[in-house]
C-alpha cells in the first residue's frame, strides 16, 4: 500500500453514480436532491463516473462512453457546467460525505483535444497510425507513458480537479506506470492533502494475457505502492465461477484468505457485487434470501465497500454505458434498510486492523467468516443458496445478538442453526480460544 495509507480506509462505503442514468435529467444539479438518501445508506463517498466531454469520433451507441474522453479539463456540458459540478460537489460536502471522480488515463477519445495538440503523448502502430493495444475498445486511443511530458500534462491535470474533488478512482489503473501515480499522488497531495486514490485494477487471466502480449500492465501488489484500495478483480473470476456453479464456495473464500497472507498489512481491497462493468448481481443468485445474505456478506468483508447506483433496489437491468437508460428505482426489492443496518454494523462492530478468517459448508452452500483483534471474535454466517442450515461456528456455545436483525442467535456444541437470514455475532474471546 501507499505508505500513508490508513487502515481506515476499509471503513469507508462508496456510492458509484453514472450522471447520465441516475435521474431522469441525467444532470449534476438533478443528483443533489437524492444525496440525503445516498447518505441515508451509510454512504461515506459518493464516486462521480467519468464527467468529462465525450468525444465523437468511432462513438459507441448514441452518446459515446464516458471513458472514451475527449477533453480531461472540462466538463461534458450534456450534464451541465463546471459551477453545476461545483454545486453538486458542494451538495454532498454538505450532506457529510466525500466525492471523487474517474480519472482515464491510459486512453482518449480518437478526436481528443490532446491527440490534436500533442500526438506524440500517443501510442503509434508501425504504420504509424494511433490506436490501441485492446482490439475491441474501438472508441479509443492508447496514451504513451514514456514521454514524460505527458506525465506533466496529466499531473498538472489532476492538481487542477484537487482543488474541487476529494479523490480519484483510476480507470485501468494497472496499464499507466505505478511509478507515474506515486509522483501523481504525492503532487497531488501539495494541493489537497488526504486525497483518496482507488485503482481498477484488472483481472487476473486479463493481466496475464496483457503481459503475454508484451503490453505493460502491474499487478496488484505493485500497485499497491500508490494507491489507498484497488479494485479485487484477482478474485472476481473465481467468485463469477462460484456463482455459475463451476466451483464450491470454498475455492472462492479461499482465495479471500490467500489476500490476507500476501498483500501489505494495510492493504484495502475493494469489494463489491457489481459495478458498471460487471452483470446485476440480483438475477444471478437464487432469489430474495440469497441476495440478502450476499449484500450483509459484502459489508462484513475486509475492505472499502462499493454500491452500484441501483444495487439497493435489487435492479437486474444494467445500465448501458453508451445510450440513455435510466435507472428504474421502482423495479426491484428495497435493499435500503439492510445496507444502512450493514453500514453500521462495519463501521461500528467491526473493526478496520482486524485479522480475516474463512470456511465454508459447501454442502449448504453457508459461509462462516471470521474477523478478530484485540480479544474481541466478530462471526458472520451468510446463507448464500437462501436455505436454512446447521453450520459449525467458532464460538463458545451461548446465546448472542444477531447484529444483522436484532435476533438472537444460539451456539450449541460449537453449532450455529441458520433459518436461511444472515448473522452477524460478537464474542470477547481468550487469545488463541475456540
């Protein structure tokens, strides 16, 4: 991890808003109205999607990608104007949270003001045409990092949206040097100390492949040195494998564990059920009780905690990133109530240094999750297939308050029985007891 970064960091929920989908309007002014709500889900930083102007050149769909760029210093003016961002930024200030904006900075839009006025900040193919090192991003144009001009031009950038924003969330983060974001955090930090820096990272088999083919692409522990939390995409294809049945639980939890054993002691990794470039997580498990166990397991993990706009209605359409498409807040179950109780329950029962443990029952498809420091056991079981079950737990047998509900939950011979909701327990235990 960056060396300043605090463990509590893994404290902090983000809200992720695409300006465009997020209200009928698909303006900065239209998002102020509904920030005592986002705020209501024990929302910390609410993550603005990309909110520059769009380029239009191999445009995809009929308003382009917000993350094919056209201009880094302006704002697209289809959601308003820079003091209409300024107003909103001032909106969630004043409703106690943080805001943060995507940087893209491994790419541009094909008609990018900075292709017109300094091509050589570009990769060239032999031919000597732009282009780029991902066949199928057809709408964009690959920077090129060893040009240390560029570096400036982008670094100037970034001190310039300091003075407006709280953070940033960095676009594939993995393929623009490390070496670029550490002298990036640490100008950026002259201008607006403790900003928050969070990497996408990418994929593990995507990474490999990238590597393979002779592109530049860090991996997560190298990343690390300049970021505050990345993206945990080295384990989101064995968790898309658990959910289509290709593999037991225990295969994914076990990954989880591998993280706490490799990472720096203040690593943060961000975790997340879905995001604008992953499905809705709702249509994929099996019902109402499943999602409510995945969404209190998602708050009790170790790490930054991230809400897709749409998430807390149980959506199951995802939001085109290239047409208007707004979000449907009717259409699904209200998840609200569980997420703000979540909310609480990891920012006031857990504890952000805690030691992480997992197990899992794979015949009952239930995940027993422990995290521990300072004498005090912090006990989740989430029942991932919706079914009731009797699981081992390692609890000392006694009756406690189920933390998700307000429920008692019930320890006998070292067995917990789970009628199919999510518990969430605390224990005072002997160092190295049950």
């Amino acid at each position: 991890m960056a060396a300043d970064t605090s463990n509590a960091v893994r404290d902090l929920v983000i809200y992720s808003v695409f300006v465009r989908n997020h209200t009928a309007e698909g303006i900065f002014r239209a998002v102020i109205p509904d920030l005592p709500r986002i705020r209501s889900l024990g929302t910390d930083v609410v993550w603005l999607m990309p909110i520059h102007p769009i380029g239009e050149a191999r445009r995809k769909g009929t308003l382009g990608s917000p993350y094919a760029i056209r201009d880094y210093r302006a704002v697209n003016p289809e959601y308003g104007t820079l003091d209409d961002l300024r107003a909103l930024v001032d909106a969630i200030h004043a409703n106690g949270m943080r805001c943060i904006i995507d940087v893209v900075y491994n790419h541009t839009s094909p008609d990018s003001v900075l292709l017109s006025q300094h091509p050589e900040y570009f990769y060239h193919k032999p031919d000597g045409s732009t282009g780029n090192r991902v066949g199928d991003w057809s709408d964009i144009v690959d920077l090129d990092y060893s040009n240390h001009d560029l570096w400036d031009y982008q670094i100037q950038t970034l001190c310039q949206w300091a003075q407006i924003v709280d953070g940033f969330r960095c676009d594939v983060a993995s393929f623009v040097p490390v070496d670029f974001w550490v002298r990036a955090r640490r100008e950026v930090e002259r201008v607006h100390p403790g900003c928050l820096w969070l990497a996408e990272t990418v994929h593990r088999s995507f990474g490999a492949a990238c590597r393979a083919a002779g592109m530049y692409c860090a991996r997560d522990t190298e990343a690390f040195e300049a970021f505050d939390a990345e993206y945990s995409y080295d384990v989101q294809e064995a968790f898309d494998r658990y959910l289509e049945g290709r593999i037991p639980l225990s295969c994914y939890l076990d990954l989880l564990d591998f993280q706490e054993s490799v990472y720096p002691q203040n690593y943060d990794k961000l975790r997340f059920l879905e995001n604008h470039d992953l499905p809705r997580i709702a249509p994929r498990v099996g019902g109402p009780r499943a999602l409510e166990n995945f969404t209190a397991m998602l708050y009790f993990l170790k790490g930054t905690t991230l809400v897709y706009a749409g998430q807390e209605v149980a959506s199951e359409h995802r939001p085109s990133l290239f047409d208007r498409d707004p979000i449907d807040w009717e259409g699904g179950r209200d998840l609200s109530a569980l997420m703000a109780r979540m909310a609480r329950v990891k920012r006031e029962a857990l504890d952000a240094d805690d030691a992480f443990f997992s197990s899992a029952d794979d015949g009952a498809d239930v995940a027993v999750l422990r995290r521990e420091s300072h004498g005090v056991r912090k006990v989740g079981a989430f029942c991932l297939g919706g079914k009731g079950a009797t699981v081992d737990v390692p609890l000392p047998d006694g009756a406690y308050e189920n933390l998700v509900d307000g429920g008692t939950a019930r320890v006998s011979d070292g067995r917990l029985v789970l009628d199919g909701s999510p518990v969430v327990v605390r224990a005072e235990v002997e160092p190295g007891g049950v």
